[in-house]
C-alpha cells in the first residue's frame, strides 16, 4: 500500500515526459495537464485518507533499508499539503487553458508546471535532508523557467533577483547539510531525529540550526529575508504568479515544519522558535504596510503572501498543539485564498487592461458577481466570519493567549485589520468606484475577444476555491479534527521514527 | 590536509561573498559558483577525509576493508555539482538575456521591479 | 573556421568516442563508469564533430530531435522502474535476470536505468551545445 506515495511525484513526471515527447502537440499538453493534475488529487485524496486510518506511510526506495537509502514518508502534514498542491495544480491547470497563449505553450509551459508540482510533491513527501535539498532545486529550476516565459524586461530582472537570492539559499543549505553530516554521520529525519540527542558538539547544533532557518526563511521569505518576493512575483503570466503565490512560499515554511518538530527538537530548536517569535512579528507587519502602500494590483497581493507567512511562522514558533493546527489550518486555508485571488486579479486584468487599481474602476458594475467571487477570499483572508481565514486566525490567536504571547498578539490583530483595509482597496479602487476612463466599454474590448470556452475555463477555478474557502468556513469542525490529528502526530515524534526506522528503539 | 581544505573553504566563501555584493552581474554570477564550490568542498571535507583508499569494494572481496573513504559525501557532491551545473547554465543565460534585454549589467540600475509605479528615484 | 584535419579526424574519432562512451555505460556496473559519464562523452563527441563541420552537419548526424532523446531517456528510465513493481519489491528494486550467457552475465534494471541516464544526459548536453551554437548564428 506504501507505493502510493511514490504516485504524486511519479504522475507529473510521466506526464511532462509524454508532452516533451509529443512537443507540438499543445491539445494533448492541455488535455494531460488537467488529466494529470485531476488524476493527482484523486491519488492524494486516497493516499491522505489511508494515512489518517492507518498511520504514516513509508517507502524505502529501491529496497535498501533506512537510514542508509532514500526514505519517502507520508504522514499526515506531508499528506494534507500534497493534498492542497494536488488542487492548486488542478486549478492553474484550468485556469492556465484560459490564460497562457500559445508561444508560452510551444516552450513547454505545460511540462514546467507538471515538473514543478513534482518537485513540491517531493519536498513534502522526503524523509532526508538531502533529498529534500533536490526536491528543492527541481522545484526551483522548474519556476526559473516559469518566471520568464514571455521573455519581458520586467520579468528578467524580477528573475535575476529571484534566481539570486535562491542560488544564494541553496548554498547554504547545502552547506547546513554538509556540516549536519559531519556531526551526525546520517541525513535521514527519522534517523537525525533519534540521533541528535545523543550526540555532543551542541554549538554546532545550533550553527546548523540558524542555517536551516536562514535558507528556508529564504523559501518562505520572512522578515530580513523577503525581498525577492515582492521584486518577481507580480512580473510572470498571471496563472503562474498565482501557483508560486500558493504554494512556492509555503514549501519553506512546511521546511521549517518539519525540521524544527522531527529533526532538530532539543536545545537548538528553542532558539529557532526564539528567533521565529521576534520574527514573525516583523514580517506581519512589514509585510502588510508593502501591501498597504501599493497600487499594482498583484505587488499589492504578493506583499500579503509575506505578511500571511508572518501569522503562520508566529503559529510554528509557540509549538503548542493547538498552535501547530493552526499553523497548518492557516496555510492551507491561506493557499487556497491567495491563489484564488490572483485567479481574480488576473481575470480583473482581462477585463479592465490594467494592473494599476488607479486606472481601472467600475467591475462591479458590469459584473456584480465577479465582486461576489472577489469578496469571498478577500474577507477569507481578512479574517471575516464565517469564512475559513475567521478560523485560522481565530485558532492562531487562541493559542497565541494560551501561551501568553500577548503583544504578538495584539500584532496579529492589528495587522489582520490593515489586511481587511487592503483589500477594502481593492474593493474600492477595483470594483466599486466609477472607471476613470469614462463609462465606455472601450476596455471590455480585450474581454469581448476571447472565447466562451476560455471564459470559463478562468471563471471555473475562482469558483472551486471560493466553494473551498466558504466549506472550511461553514464546515469548519471535521477539517479542523484532522488538522489536529496532524499537529498531534507531528509533535509525537516516536511514530515517525517508528514509520520510517522499523522496530529499532 | 584537512587544514589546507578549511583554508581554501574560507577563501572561497570570502571571495564569494565579496563578489555577490558587487553591482556587475558577472561578479554576481562568480560569486554564485564560488559560494557553491565552497559548500561542496565543505562536505568533503566534514565527511572526513580518507587518504587513498577509495570506495569501491576491491576484485574478489564481499565487502570494504578498512580503512576505507564513506562514499555518501561524495556521492553527495556529485549530485549537488550535477545540480549546480545545470542551475549555474540556466543562471548564465539569464542574466546574458537580461543584459540584452533591459541594456544595463549594473544591478543598481535594475530596480523598476521594486518602485512603485509612476514613481521615479 | 574550418580545419580539413580536424574534420577528417573527427569522423573517426566521433564512432571511437562513441565506443568509449558505450564501453563507460557498461563498465558502471562495478567500476568508475556509468551513464552519466557516458552520455557526457558521447555529447563531447557530437560536440567535437560540431566544432570540426558546423551545426548543420552535427545536427544531420544526430537526427533525432535532442529534446527527444532527452524525453526517451527519462521514459527509459522510468520503465526500468516496472519491473520492481511485477516482482513485488519495494519502487526501483533492482531486478537481476542471470542469463547464462558468457560475458553478459547478469542482466537487471539498473542497468535499464544506467540507460536512460546516457540518453537523458546526452539529450541534455546536446540540446544546450545546440541552442548555443544556433543563437551564436543568429
């Protein structure tokens, strides 16, 4: 039953090989794209619910036992996130036929997406460091190349910093890996896990620590580390702003995860969750106040990613159970709402022409349920009952008093309320007032010249996720029980160690 | 040996660090690779060296005799200098192509990514 | 710039490398060697023929499409991942088959794999020397 695990990365493979195979075929590029990823949610969805009823799932490539060969370990964060990479997928895929013209397709856009999710796939299944550090550059190659299909100046220089300051955060992880090896002769979590205890040398413990946190705070851009983001994500196709705003960040942020609760537990870890604390205070609020200050709709969108990433870093560094639920619940209710609402910024594009909110105006107008699709993830992500962002804050906040964090937070509060402004803005600014440019339809002109079929292809996705966001808001308990029994398995490292290692003690 | 290897990791992770602060892109890139060469060279050498003795199992033999060089660091490298090539390909065409198409290497320059718009510094 | 000596050197030249990379694919199973090596050599050997006569020419002799081979070598080594799946085993078990034959000996899907790396390795390498050499026409 364990084979399993190998489908979600296995899946995106083949289909990227079949469309290189068959290059000029784009018709079956877009047909396998939405088969794969349909067929990859299914997988996930069968694989989450074997897990949950049967504990952790553990592979052993190719025979050799852990921890000397690769491990893949399903447990239930794996599986919950692969899950949510699983829809997304699905989603861009839908929304890519309605967006991607034709010159992107023929350089392999839909390959690159397909090669991507295998690389997040992966990242989220591994149960070595170093694999995951492959997963990574895989996931990362594959988004270098997203990031400038279309070959525009401004999508080249948000590539050069982007692919900079990447390059920069994998030497050091690689050099995290190789110092992390020589103390303990072993890469594998499970393995560390029970290892590290025992071990001495607790100052270079603590090196590794801080540099684990440095390169996948670069991944998940928190506080110091974030200026990448905001300088790339608002310069690609729309469809793939939208996969990177969802999912990209949130890989590191599952990095950090996963290496503070399994691998690195101990001595070390408290300083982590020092550091994160002080942290993610900075980067809720720096994050917000970009946001608050921008008038392109999407720089806008992509400083949220930041200051959402804030609350959820705040979540992981109290470590209670309550907190590690919340943690998860916020990102992948934060997944869903973000990607759906650069689905609408770009569908808001289409319509209006621009990006700048002082040049367009009056969406509502002419299509009131466009604002309707709209305020869905935007008051999610504000926070508003009862939609899932009311939830996941209210979850991180609970435990945020539990633990007696009380200025942080009062942070989250006040920050929540700024993102609420911020995306009123979009509001107002988008949908609400008069379009500056006269009443005319002038700027539908664009809108009016694509095809029905491609209308929906863009309206679909919008859809299933506000669907997704208003479930986790009105169906909130069931969700939140498997979150917990996540949180709860993650901070029992005992059945990891078990899962992956067998018998031994 | 150990101590000649510490020492070329540090010149590599110095020069490395100097040149990614540089405004040219082509320095930029060099302090990329070095800071790269620096981390791979930093495996091998933490997974410890072993002087001659490499690790393959010899003629007629079932299994390693001591002493013996652990295989993993440098099937680690491999796999990362694998990486890295490819990564460092893509990176070089990039920034070839970003020099052909915004007409400036000085990355000072480079920032209309990061103003807001209408907004000239 | 075109040499007459080179060109007629790496005619011969092109099937001996092209030998050697063979004779590396092989050799991996035990010793320094392997699929990834090979294919770098056989790349360095269509390269060597494109420096000597020109794109044109290598392209010619390459025939198929390098983002082809690319995609056959991952297929390649994909499939060599069925037959630990038909045996049961654990994903990408090596299957050994001992074929009785003298000199081949034991046949497995490592070395399936092994293949599809040369291929995958090799599409690689030409595809970059290629599109290199087409912009540098351009």
């Amino acid at each position: 039953m364990s084979r399993i695990i190998m489908l979600p990365i296995l899946l995106p493979l083949c289909t990227a090989v079949v469309m290189i195979f068959f290059r000029r075929l784009v018709v079956l590029h877009r047909f396998l794209n939405v088969a794969g990823t349909a067929l990859m949610l299914g997988v996930s969805l069968v694989m989450l619910g074997n897990v949950q009823s049967g504990g952790i799932l553990s592979l052993q490539i190719g025979g050799w036992q852990a921890p000397f060969g690769i491990s893949l370990v399903a447990d239930m964060l794996s599986s919950i996130m692969v899950v949510a990479t699983a829809l997304i997928g699905f989603t861009t895929a839908l929304y890519s036929l309605g967006t991607i013209d034709k010159d992107k397709e023929h350089f392999f856009y839909h390959p690159l997406l397909q090669l991507l999710l295998m690389g997040i796939n992966g990242a989220f299944l591994t149960g070595d460091i170093f694999n995951l550090y492959v997963w990574f550059e895989v996931m990362l190659i594959s988004s270098f190349v997203l990031l400038v299909l279309g070959g525009k100046p401004e999508q080249l220089e948000g590539a050069m910093k982007y692919v900079t300051l990447n390059l920069l955060s994998s030497s050091i992880f690689l050099a995290a890996v190789g110092i992390l090896y020589g103390i303990a002769g072993t890469l594998n979590m499970a393995d560390l896990a029970v290892r590290i205890p025992m071990l001495g040398h607790k100052d270079l413990l603590s090196v590794v620590a801080v540099l684990f946190m440095i390169t996948f705070g670069i991944k998940a851009a928190i506080f110091p580390l974030f200026f990448w983001l905001p300088a790339s994500y608002h310069t690609p196709p729309v469809a793939v702003s939208a996969i990177f705003a969802g999912l990209l960040t949130k890989v590191g942020v599952y990095a950090i995860m996963r290496m503070f609760t399994t691998v690195l537990i101990h001595e070390e870890a408290a300083l982590i969750h020092q550091l994160l604390l002080v942290l993610s205070a900075f980067t809720m609020v720096v994050g917000v106040l970009g946001a608050v200050a921008q008038y392109d709709m999407r720089k806008l969108l992509s400083f949220h990613i930041i200051s959402q990433i804030g609350y959820m870093i705040f979540a992981l560094a109290i470590q209670s159970p309550l907190a590690i639920a919340g943690a998860l619940f916020y990102i992948v209710h934060n997944i869903v709402a973000k990607t759906n609402l650069f689905y609408i910024s770009g569908l808001v594009n289409r319509l209006k022409g621009s990006w700048d909110l002082r040049r367009i105006g009056g969406v509502y107008r002419f299509y009131p349920m466009l604002g309707v699709l709209f305020l869905v993830p935007a008051l999610g992500l504000a926070g508003i009952p009862p939609l899932s962002g009311f939830w996941a804050k209210f979850v991180v906040i609970k435990a945020g008093i539990d633990s007696e964090h009380y200025l942080l937070v009062g942070i989250a509060l006040f920050v929540s309320m700024l993102t609420l402004y911020s995306m009123i803005k979009i509001w107002n600014e988008a949908f609400w007032k008069d379009d500056p440019r006269g009443e005319g339809s002038v700027e539908d002109e664009g809108y009016l010249l694509i095809s029905s079929m491609k209308k929906v292809a863009m309206v679909v996705p919008i859809v299933i996720l506000g669907s997704v966001t208003v479930v986790f808001g009105f169906w909130f308990e069931p969700f939140f029980v498997i979150v917990q029994s996540a949180a709860v398995e993650l901070l029992d490292q005992g059945n990891y160690i078990q899962a992956v290692l067998g018998e031994r003690p | 040996m150990t101590f000649l290897l510490a020492v070329i990791i540090g010149v590599l992770y110095a020069a490395g660090t100097y040149l990614i602060l540089r405004r040219s892109m082509v320095k930029v890139i060099f302090g990329l690779i070095f800071l790269g060469h620096a981390a791979n060279l930093m495996i091998f050498t933490v997974g410890r060296l072993t002087k001659g003795a490499p690790a393959f199992v010899p003629e007629g033999m079932e299994g390693f005799t001591e002493p013996f060089a652990d295989p993993l660091p440098q099937a680690l490298i491999l796999t990362a200098i694998v990486i890295g090539f490819g990564v460092q390909a893509f990176t070089i065409v990039l920034f070839k192509r970003t020099y052909q198409t915004v007409g400036t290497e000085d990355l000072d320059k480079m920032k209309s990514t990061d103003q807001l718009p209408g907004e000239e510094l | 710039m075109y040499s007459v000596i080179l060109a007629t050197a790496s005619r011969y030249l092109l099937i001996l490398l092209l030998m050697f990379s063979v004779f590396l694919l092989l050799r991996g199973h035990n010793e320094p060697g392997g699929g990834f090596t090979g294919g770098l050599v056989a790349a360095a050997a269509y390269a060597l023929y494109f420096i000597a006569n020109g794109i044109d020419a290598a392209r010619t002799i390459v025939r198929f499409d390098p983002l082809r081979i690319m995609a056959a070598g991952l297929l390649i080594a994909i499939a060599s991942t069925f037959p630990s799946l038909v045996a049961g085993n654990p994903f990408m078990t090596g299957v050994w088959i001992n074929t009785g034959i003298p000199l081949i000996g034991k046949v497995g899907s490592p070395l399936l794999f092994d293949l599809g790396v040369y291929f995958l390795v090799l599409g690689i390498a030409l595809t970059i020397i290629f599109s290199l050499a087409e912009e540098d026409r351009l």
